[in-house]
C-alpha cells in the first residue's frame, strides 16, 4: 500500500492550518517527499511519521514557497539518527542551493546527494525504494525551471506454475527465483522471466505544481491512481491572474484530470486569497466528478488492483 | 504601550502549536521582532498583525531554529508593499548568512542593512523607532556566538512649568521645545533642558536566548519590566543536559530574574522533550515568584509607570 499525505496545501506564503507545499509517499516503511515549504517538519511531526525513514527528497522548483522548510528539515533529520545518504532531485540550480544551505545547515550526520534534472532514476540505485518505485519528470511552464514528477510503484508479475513446468526449472529453484532474476544450477542458467506471468500495473501518482496547463502534461499523468495538481485559484473569475502568475484554476486543473483519465484528482497549492477551497469544490466536479480538496495532513491509501 | 508576543517558544524544532524562538515588539504601529525560527510568519498571521512595519529584527545566534523563518518572512514583507529599508543585526556571520539567503530570497523590493555584533544604536538612525526604543546588546555564553538583546522605551520628561519661568524661557516656546531640542530666539538659545523635569523611567524588556547563565547578565536585565529567558529544560534533573549544550533550566532562568530584580520572567525556548513546560512552573516559582511560562501567540502588554 502506497500512503499519499498531504503535509502542506498552500502557496506563496504558510497560515496556520496550511503550511506551504509539501506532499509525502509512504511505502514499505520508507519515505519520498515532494517539495518542503515552511511546516513542512511540522506537519509531519502532526502525524507522527518519524523522519529517520526519509529517503529522496522531490523539488518542483526553487521557490521559497516550496523550499524554505528543507534547512529545518534536514537538522531535524540530522537529530534521528540518520546515517544513510539522502537523495535530493531537483531542477537546474538544485546544487546551487544546497551550497547556499551549507551556511544553514552546516553539519550534518549524513550525505547529500543531488540530481540535478536530466537525472536518470538509475542514478538512484543505492535508494532504498528505487527498485519498487519508478520516478519519472517532466519539463513545467512557470515562471522558473520547474518539473512535474510521476511515481510509478512497480507490481511484480504473479509466479506461473504452468510456465515454470513449460520452462523445465526444477521446483526446489523456485522460491529463488522469486527473489532473484536468475539462478545458475548444473551449468544451466533460470531466470525469472521463466516463471513469472504477465506483467501487472503497478500504482500510479503523479504530481504537477507550479505550471499552467500545457498538452504534455495529459500523456505524463495518464491512468495516474491519484493525480495531485496545483489550483491556485479557485474561481474561473481569477483565469487571467493564473495566467500572469503561471498558475491554474480548479477548472483548468479539473479539465487536466480528465483529459488525463485519471482515477482522482487532488486540490492543492492553494492561494492566500482562496480562503475557502472547499467552496469551489464543484467548480472542479462539474468537469471531473473525482475531486478532492486537500487539505494538511490529509492521507489517501492507493493499494494494487485486485 | 509596548505590546510583546511570543511568536514561538520552542526550541531545536518546531512541533504543532510551538513555533521556534520569535519575538515580536509593537510600538507606536512600528514592529522589531527578534529571532525568526521556522512557523514565525505563520504566527504573524495568526495574530493578524501585518508584516509591512517590521522595521528591525534582531537575531540572537545563526543556529537554524532562530533563523530558518527569515528567507520565508522576507519574502512575505516583500509582497506586504514595504519599501523602506530593513534592519537586521546580529552576531558575527550575519552578513555571510544574508550572502546565503540572496539564492534563497533573490528579489525584494527594499534594501536589508545589516549591523553585525558591535553596532552602536546610533547606527540605526534611519529607523523610524530608534529615537524612542534604544537596543542593547551582550556576549552570551552558546555553542555559537550569541548575543542578549534589551529594549528599553525612552520616556520624555514632564514640562517643568517652574523650570521654564525660572529659566526665562519665553511662553510662546514652550510648545516647540517640547517637539525640537532647542530654538533659538532673539539670539539666544533655548533648550529642552531648560523647560523638562527630570528623567522619567521608560520600558525596559530584555531577552536572553540560547546561554548558559553567566554573571553579566544580572546587571544586563537589572530592573526589566519583563525578563524573557530561555528555559530549554523544566526539571531541575536536566541541570547536566542544560550544562553541555549550553542552555538553561527553569531554575537557572528564575534565579537571574530574582538577582537581576526583574519584575516579571517570562520562560520560553522549551526543548522538544519539554512537552508540558506549565507542570514545571512551579519550579521557577519557588525561586521567582513573577514567572510566566510562554506559550505561542502569548501577548504582554507593557505601559509606563503611572
């Protein structure tokens, strides 16, 4: 089961109950983080999550609203007792910043490793989660270098007892080769494609905050199980604000979601000025009924298709 | 009447309903806010004070949890309309900071003046409160350099209507020697000393975060109308804690205030395994009777003596 928190749903500047930009995926015990705003270390420590556990950190983009929380959030994971190296990936001028933070943060238990974009997700083999989670960007429209991220959560195909008899792998093998790709016995070698079926759709989120609307993002978040979008302004009244401010409105985010056939789509990035997202809420649904709000620390649980 | 609120009284981290370490001085509608841990805008916001008359802030030391608000909070006074230039001083290392903050924080449409330890007051003449709040500084005792703040709110003088007739002082002057230091009339020069009684006590709040007790401070706070000093630990049973990492108990705190004839103490700063800093006031009552233990968003007001 992948858990999708929303730790912080606002934009430009944090109000009390909602901090800025920050959204956690948890799975198997480990942690991904996309953006760290201000509260970010707050909002987590609402849900008692831990911090030890938190393995890559995603940026969109090096807007405060998006970054100021990592100083803080890197001492406090300094304080857990984290020795392992963490993964930061972010857009150009990712390693820029972290030379800037060096100042903040001066001494940390842990290394830093930074992916600046054109990364590869091979790059981030020594991840804990790397080889069950599959990360994917693409190239935004704002008014900096920002990039959307897809999380793909890989299943692994069911064991075929029929297709490792057809494949002659002798039985005592077989529980190896779930584990391993392959197996070498009497000079023979057995791998796993021998015994395993097709392959099966894993879970799919996909995140897109701070851009307006551009066509490649429909193919980028197609089938997503939870499609996490910004919407800056609620009311289509405010289209040519979004517009000037390289933002969206529900509408557009709305209409995103459904060319993209999404199974939910999830409100966030909210504006100062959209006191009450909530009220909105049908502006998105009469485009696309599967609409939540965030709002922090809101949690949704994605699990495998049956 | 000088207002003070505690914006955030946690220290190392902030958790949910505890900021870190801010301050905020109101007076005459001018704001000095000193510290700027993570949460502190987030707690201007709740208190719905505004953020465009923030005219100095004083940073006490350059560990994260006194300034990981500060790229956050000027972002937000950059969208607040201010213009005028803003003060901030602070130990040695403040100006490297900022260096590290312009990647952070890189447009803002008002300059930063930064006084690092060894200003005069006199330095901050462009500042609108400087005339009437005069700010002084110590050496503390932290793992970094860090300094004490004390603010003390300059009272005029009473008119002396005796001292004036004694001194000559024609009656159509009176009016302007109290606005303008002196005039001259007729060639002769008239002063405020000629026509102003006695001095009259103003305000006096001093703040002592992070340190470990050191004698200077008594003389340093001597007469405070508040005494705000950090309490990293409530029980008597940290004293060894408090010793290696610099800080204070409770007790340490309430046996400054009663040396240094304070008239209130007010504890903030609390460690984050400080959960219940209330059920250790009493041991800072049994040394000090006047303590407050803070809370975020605690407001004190502050008047002359009658």
């Amino acid at each position: 089961m992948l858990e999708v928190t929303l730790l912080g749903c606002g934009g430009s500047m944090p109000i009390p109950n909602r901090y800025l930009s920050a959204t956690l995926l948890q799975y198997k015990g480990r942690k991904i983080l996309i953006d760290c705003g201000e509260g970010t270390q707050v909002s987590m420590k609402a849900i008692n999550t831990g911090f030890k556990t938190l393995d890559l950190i995603c940026i969109t983009h090096l807007h405060g609203d998006h970054i100021n929380g990592l100083p803080g959030l890197l001492a406090t994971l300094g304080n857990s007792g984290r020795k392992d190296p963490v993964f930061i990936m972010g857009p150009v001028g990712t390693k820029a910043l972290f030379g800037a933070f060096q100042i903040l943060v001066p001494h940390l238990p842990f290394d830093i490793q930074i992916l600046e974009k054109g990364f590869k997700s091979n790059e981030l083999t020594p991840l804990n989660l790397t080889n069950e989670i599959q990360v994917s960007i693409l190239d935004l429209d704002h008014s900096a270098p920002c990039i959307g991220y897809r999380f793909e959560v890989k299943r692994r195909p069911k064991f075929d007892v029929e297709k490792a008899i057809a494949n002659q792998v002798p039985k005592f093998l077989w529980s190896s080769l779930q584990k391993t790709s392959e197996v070498v016995f009497e000079d023979k070698i057995y791998n796993q494609e021998m015994v395993l079926g097709e392959s099966r759709r894993g879970i799919l989120v996909s995140l897109i905050t701070d851009t307006r609307p551009i066509p490649e993002i429909i193919p980028f978040i197609n089938q997503s199980d939870l499609f996490i979008c910004e919407g800056t302004y609620g009311s289509d009244d405010n289209l040519k604000k979004a517009m000037a401010n390289k933002h969206m409105t529900f509408s557009e985010a709305a209409t995103l979601a459904k060319a993209g056939q999404v199974k939910a789509l999830l409100l966030t990035h909210f504006g100062v000025a959209l006191k009450e997202p909530e009220a909105y809420a049908e502006v998105a649904r009469r485009i696309f009924t599967e609409t939540k709000i965030g709002q922090d620390q809101l949690k949704i649980e994605l699990k495998f298709a049956e």
